[in-house]
C-alpha cells in the first residue's frame, strides 16, 4: 500500500500504528510525499480505564484482517491481537494526560509524519470533544 501511496497518489494516511511503522512508512513514500498519521488518544491517567475505553474500538477493528495484517507487520502476536494486550493498546493508543499524548504525537512527528490527527476516545467520565480540545491544545500547540 505505501508503494502504491507513493507512486500515485499524494501520499499516505495510515492509523493505528507505531511511531516505530511512521518511520518505515517514512522510508517507503520518500521526503516529497505526504504522511498524515491517525492516533486514537484516551485523556485518562487511570491505567485500567484508559486501556478499556481504547479496547471498545480495537475489539472492532482487530476483528478486520486488514487491521490484523498491520499489527502482525508491526511485531504485534496472534496473542496480543486476540487478547488487545497491554502492550498493544499503549503503543497503537496514546492515552493519560494531555502533556502525555502530545509526547506520543511528536514521537511520530519526529519518526517522519507530517501531520498526526488525532481521535479522542471516550467513557461517560473522561474529556471528549470541546472539552477535550481544551487540554489538548495548550500542548499541541502552545
């Protein structure tokens, strides 16, 4: 897919992966392509409740082949992926506080992706939304 990005279009836009992949996929479209990187972000400092609140869309979307194929190229295991393992979420979902989310942005701003746009999930207790743009925004942007 990155080959195809690179020859005909644009650039890329993938989601749900590592700064580790944003620096191959880097590699791959060459400097003059655009690469735009989707994160899912969970503004909670709770460990538990951060990873379960990421875990309802992942459940989703690791039962899609595509999504499955990316974590296996990523060095996800059939285990991590069945299971939504710990270290799955942490490293596909930046979650905590907003300074903590902006550093997972700029680890792949600095692994090469031009843009990162990020996806605020949530529970009924945590920031979405104005709210979250709230938090997020001192940080991101100054």
């Amino acid at each position: 897919m990155l080959d195809t990005a690179r020859d005909r279009f644009a650039g890329a836009m993938p989601g749900m992966v590592t700064p580790e992949y944003t620096a191959i996929a880097r590699e791959r479209l060459g400097p003059d392509r655009l690469l735009v990187v989707g994160l899912y972000v969970v503004l909670d400092t709770d460990a538990d409740a951060a990873r379960e609140t990421a875990r309802v869309p992942l459940r989703f979307l690791m039962g899609m082949r595509s999504y499955v194929n990316s974590a296996l190229r990523q060095g996800f295991s059939e285990t991590d992926i069945e299971t939504l393992s710990d270290d799955l979420v942490d490293r596909l979902v930046a979650w905590g506080s907003a300074d903590d989310i902006a550093k997972q942005a700029r680890q792949h701003r600095e692994a090469g992706a031009d843009h990162v746009y990020l996806s605020v999930l949530h529970n009924d207790t945590q920031p979405s939304g104005v709210a979250a743009a709230r938090l997020l925004a001192p940080v991101l942007f100054g």
